[in-house]
C-alpha cells in the first residue's frame, strides 16, 4: 500500500509539474477562500483574547448584568442601526443599581449608561461624543489609569468630568492643565477632575472607547438627557469563591424588582468575554459565508482542473488499466492529485491569511491569533474540498473504457 501511495504521489507531482501555470491557479483559488476563512477566525480570536485579558486584568470577581430581550440577535442588531434612540429600550434602570447594592457579599455596584453628546470647550467643540454615565464605585471596579486628577469623587460627582486622552487633546490640543476647567455639555458646564492616561483598547466587555469617551455621574447624565437608561452594571463580588451563588442572589433580587420579567441576564467568567458588539458577530458569520463561497469556488476550480486533467490523460488511463491496474488505482490516483492540489491551496492560503493578520494589526489593535484549532480547521477543510470536488473526475477517469481509452490520442 505505502509503495502504492508513492506511486500515485509520484504520478501527481508529474502532472502538477508538467501544467505548472494551471495548477498554481487552481491553488490559488482555494488559497483565497481558506485565507479569508483564517483573517476571520483570527480576528475573531484576536477580540475575544483582548477582552479576556481585559477582564482577567481586572479580576474574577466581576459579574456583569445586561439587558436580554425575546427577539434574535440579527433582529436586535437591526434595531440598534435602524433606531436613533436605541439606548432607551434597555430593561435596566438605576433602580436595579440600588437593589443589587444590597445583595449580600457585593462590594461595589456601577452602571454604564452610554450617550451621545456635543462637548464643547473654550477652544473646540467635539460632535457625536460617547458620554460614559457612572458612579464613584466604577473606578473600584475597572481601575482606569489616571494621567491627572482623580475619578469622580463622593459628594462633588455631579458637577465633575473626566476626559479621555484623545478626547482632551481634542477639546483642548493638550492633556496638561486641563484639570479645573469646564465643558459644556446641553448648555450645562461641568468641572474636568481627572484626565485618563491613553488606554488604546476600543473594543472592551463595557463597548466605550475610553480614550474618545466623556465619563460623569449618572444621575448628572439623566438630569441633562432627561431619558437615560442603563445599558450594562458591573458588579465586584466581596466574595471570589461564591461566585455563582452571588450571581443566583442578585438574578432572584432582580426577578422580584421587575415583578417575574426576566427581560436581563447575569454573566461571570468565561460568559463576559463574547466579543463586545453583537453587530461583530453578525458581520463575521456574514463574511465567513463568503469566504465560504469563495473556497468552494476553488473547489470547482479544482474538480474543473481534474476534468481537463482526465481528458488529456486518457489515452494514460488506457494502458495502466490494459497492464493491470483496476479502476480502484485509477481513482485513488486522480483522487490523491486533487487531494495534493488543495492541501498546496491550504496551506499557501493559511500563510497568506496569516500575512493580511499581520497587517491588519499593524493599523488595529487585534494581533494575529494562531491556535492549533485553526491549523486543524484549515487541514480538515482542504481535505474535504479536495475530496468533494476531486471525486466526481476521479470517478469519471476510474469508469473510462480501457480499449476506448486506448484508442484516444492527445
């Protein structure tokens, strides 16, 4: 059987060789399909790996609670893109803040409510700017690193911000000496108390991109909005080892403050570090279908190939098949070239997706991500088009007339 083998991988790295400029097209094919495929998973990876050690930076005493609703998650991303105030359908109010406040062994409470605001300085005013609506126990949390100034503080929370790093060289062309003066926001004025140090993570288990991002107190944030409603509340568990008993505790609190609707979810661990936006995820699955697409293009490039292959080759199949050989050799032969032409297109495309990963993290925050299982994805996949697409030319040359075959001329 081994000899056999080497008898047909003989055979089939002749006949590559021998229509080099085909059978580079042909890999090429699959190369483009199986690259896109790696660019995905690796981007995918890449997010799911920053908010993992967002959260393990963090800690694992975080749980998490967001709003859940009834409907799909393409349904819910539609209604996020196609609705202006998107951010008021949120089940969660400040009112869940205070009830979870209260639940045994939770030791610090903050919301995040998100907003979209115009802020305006004594030099610039910055359009469409996400304004961060907290409390004072967020910093206990999530400890931002502070460049100048403090976090809000107890008792002056509501007549104070703090300002992202870009977004204080925007306001004001310099993050030095900013702390003490004001910005407007809806007519209002409030006090810069703290500046953030850059912090270069927009994708993050609180979806804000901190160094463009506005933080103040919320009820601050609901006075000027008049409308604000909570889109996610971070909780810091006193307790690491009851963990999944603190989670069950504040579920129950919650299920009795909304009176039976359980229209929220409790996540800790590992259940926080989905990638950030369900948009993502929808637009991922969307490109892996094309991806999708393209390499089964490939693979009928590859059963096209084959085809030519087996009509130039007949007069071949003729005389192995009148020395002896059965239809089985036949078909493992040609099976085994198409087989060799998409392992060559997987293995060309795993290093070229792998090269536009690179790029594409010189110019984003989202480093290559290389796992075994994508190596393993990659091989299985080649493999499978190979077969699929290699086996109806394989079958067609295995059934050829030896006598026929011996008559065709080239």
């Amino acid at each position: 059987m081994a000899l056999l083998l080497r008898t047909h991988y003989k055979l089939a790295k002749t006949s590559i060789r021998e229509n080099r400029g085909r059978s580079f097209l042909t890999c090429l094919g699959i190369a483009i399909g199986v690259a896109s495929i790696i660019l995905i998973l690796s981007l995918m990876g890449s997010i799911t790996n920053l908010v993992h050690d967002e959260i393990n930076g963090i800690g694992t005493d975080l749980i998490v609670v967001r709003p859940s609703s009834t409907k799909d998650e393409l349904t819910n991303v539609v209604e996020e893109l196609t609705s202006a105030n998107s951010f008021q359908k949120s089940s969660l109010s400040i009112q869940d803040v205070d009830v979870i406040s209260k639940v045994d062994n939770v030791a610090a409470v903050a919301p995040i409510a998100i907003s979209t605001n115009t802020i305006g300085s004594e030099k610039n005013s910055i359009n469409a700017t996400p304004v961060l609506g907290t409390n004072t126990d967020f910093i206990k949390i999530e400890p931002l690193p502070m460049r100048y100034g403090a976090f809000l503080n107890e008792g002056n929370e509501e007549n104070s911000v703090v300002l992202g790093h870009t977004l204080s060289l925007a306001l004001f062309n310099t993050i030095n000496n900013t702390v003490g003066k004001t910005v407007t926001i809806m007519g209002e004025k409030f006090m810069i108390v703290g500046v953030l140090d850059e912090i270069d993570k927009s994708i993050n288990f609180d979806n804000v991109d901190f160094d463009n991002a506005l933080i103040m107190d919320i009820n601050a944030l609901d006075k000027i909005t008049g409308s604000t409603q909570i889109q996610q509340i971070n909780i810091k568990a006193a307790n690491t080892d009851s963990l999944a008993t603190i989670s069950d505790d504040i579920e129950n609190e919650l299920f009795n403050q909304k009176l039976g609707d359980h229209n929220f979810t409790v996540a800790y661990g590992d259940e926080i570090t989905h990638p950030a936006s369900s948009l993502f995820t929808i637009v991922s699955s969307m490109l892996a279908t094309v991806a999708a697409i393209s390499l089964v293009v490939g693979g009928i490039g590859v059963m096209n190939i084959m085809l030519v292959s087996v009509a130039e080759r007949t007069h071949e199949i003729g005389i192995r098949k009148a020395v002896g050989a059965s239809s089985r050799n036949i078909l493992i032969q040609f099976l085994f070239e198409a087989l060799i032409l998409s392992v060559l297109g997987g293995i060309f495309g795993l290093v070229l997706g792998y090269i536009l990963a690179f790029l594409l993290s010189v110019i984003t925050p989202f480093a290559p991500f290389i796992s075994w299982q994508i190596v393993a994805i990659t091989f299985l996949t080649t493999l499978c088009v190979g077969i699929i697409f290699g086996i109806y030319p394989a079958l067609k040359a295995a059934s050829k007339n030896p006598i026929d075959s011996l008559k065709h001329y080239r």
